[in-house]
C-alpha cells in the first residue's frame, strides 16, 4: 500500500508515470486530480484518495506494487523512443505489455550501439540511475580502426575536451585484435550522447561495433540473447537500487517474478 502522507510526485513516478521531476512538471502544469481538485507541488496523499493524470485514474495498487526491472540486450537498427517518424524499430516493441504501467528506460545507447539496457517501472529508480551524481560505471567492448597509441590512450584517461566538457575513460583495457582494428574494453562514469564514439573521434579513431556489456554491477548473462530480455529476481532489484543508493520499496504486493526470455 501507499504509505501514509507521501509526496504526490513519489507516488506518481513509483507507478512509472517517469522520474519525480518529471511528474512535479506534471503536477505544476495542473495535470493531476486529487479527488477532484487539480494537485499542486507539496500535495501528500494516502492510498484513500483517488487520483487522475491526464483525465486518466492512477491504479493506487499499481503504484503500491513492487518495481519490476528488465534487463534488455539491443541489437542495432532500434531506436530507444517510444516511436519515430522514420518507422524504424523501437527497443519498447519486444518488451511485454504492461497495464497501469510503463517501462522506463535506463539511459539510451545510439542506433547501431548494441548491448545490455535496463528498464523499470520505478521512474524514481530510472532517474536516479541516469543522474551524473550517481557515477555508476558503463563498460563498453568497442572495435577502434586506427593506431591507438599509448599517448592516445594516456589522454582519453586523462581528459579531452569535448564539446559538452572534458571528459574521459576511467579505465581502458586491451581487448585484443590484429590489423586496422583492435579491441579494447572502456569505461564512463556518465552516459553523454555518444560520449564513447566521440572520446575516441577526438583522436581521429573510428569506432565500427560498440557493444555495452555492462551497467554499474549488472552483466549481460551468456544466455541472453541480443535482441531478448530477462526479468530481473527480487534480489537482483534489490542489488539495482543498491546501485543506486535507493532502498528498495517494501510493498504486500508481489512482484512479477522472473520473466521468460522473448526474440
């Protein structure tokens, strides 16, 4: 159940109507009812009251539930919007459906950027993952074409200047290869547009396959598939909001259990 007097946007982002500050923009805009009279910021609310978003009714047993997370391993060609003018695929379309409910997805990786992306029904959760205070680490398996010398790689860890900032890998570890195009495992702590491809263009190195393999302590396991999920256990959440520095919600409401694997 909703605890009592909780904070209106905490109980509308746990439903995964988004992050808290997302649905405090909601609310500010006059979006939300709260037994009829349009919500305002500071609002707190029992599991008595009934709530409208959008003209729409907040399920409260819904809100009350337990987050489910997914872990989704993207193949490229998908997009991570929900939809796209151009008609390309988005990585929602092989998610189950939910009802009451929306997946929110962990942070993107671009277009032809494959791997491990996680997705929740806790907007809060979603938010606090993405947010840079956080510093959860990303590792990425990227295939470099170019002569990627040691001063190359002494200053992607030291710090370039991008056009957003300086920025730069926190580690770099030969992956291998032979030829033009070598192997390396890389590390962010943030999770700018594109910020991987661009550390390495910085120094006139093309990256052709990006694959991310890993999200704070989250692997992508064998068995997963590129273009399956997995719904995560209850201790596998509870090591997300970990992550996180969240404690996980503690509700009567049973969550929806390891999922099965879809193509």
């Amino acid at each position: 159940m909703i605890q009592t007097d909780e904070k209106l946007q905490k109980v509308l982002a746990r439903a995964g109507l988004g992050s808290r500050r997302e649905m405090e923009k909601v609310i500010s805009e006059g979006r939300v009812l709260v037994d009829g009279r349009v919500a305002t910021l500071g609002d707190r609310v029992d599991a008595a009251v009934k709530i409208q978003v959008d003209g729409k009714p907040l399920r409260l047993d819904t809100a009350a539930a337990k987050p489910r997370v997914l872990l989704y391993n993207k193949p490229e060609g998908e997009i991570c919007s929900r939809k796209d003018p151009e008609g390309r695929r988005s990585v929602f379309d092989r998610l189950p459906r939910l009802q009451g409910e929306r997946w929110i997805s962990v942070g993107r990786l671009d277009f032809n950027t494959t791997g491990l992306l996680l997705f929740t029904t806790d907007g809060d959760l979603a938010n606090k993952l993405m947010h840079p205070s956080t510093t959860i680490e990303r590792e990425y398996l990227c295939r470099v074409m170019g002569n990627a010398t040691e001063d190359v790689l002494k200053r992607l860890t030291e710090g370039v200047q991008l056009e957003d900032g300086v920025a730069r890998f926190s580690d770099i570890v030969d992956g291998g290869g032979e030829g033009i195009n070598h192997w390396y495992y890389v590390v962010i702590m943030e999770g700018r547009n594109r910020e991987v491809r661009r550390l390495w263009e910085s120094q006139e190195l093309q990256v052709n396959r990006l694959k991310r393999v890993r999200y704070g302590s989250v692997f992508i396991p064998s068995k997963v598939k590129v273009g399956q999920w997995i719904e995560l256990d209850e201790k596998e959440i509870a090591n997300v909001y970990g992550m996180a520095e969240l404690a996980m919600p503690v509700t009567d409401t049973p969550a929806g259990g390891r999922g099965r694997r879809t193509r």
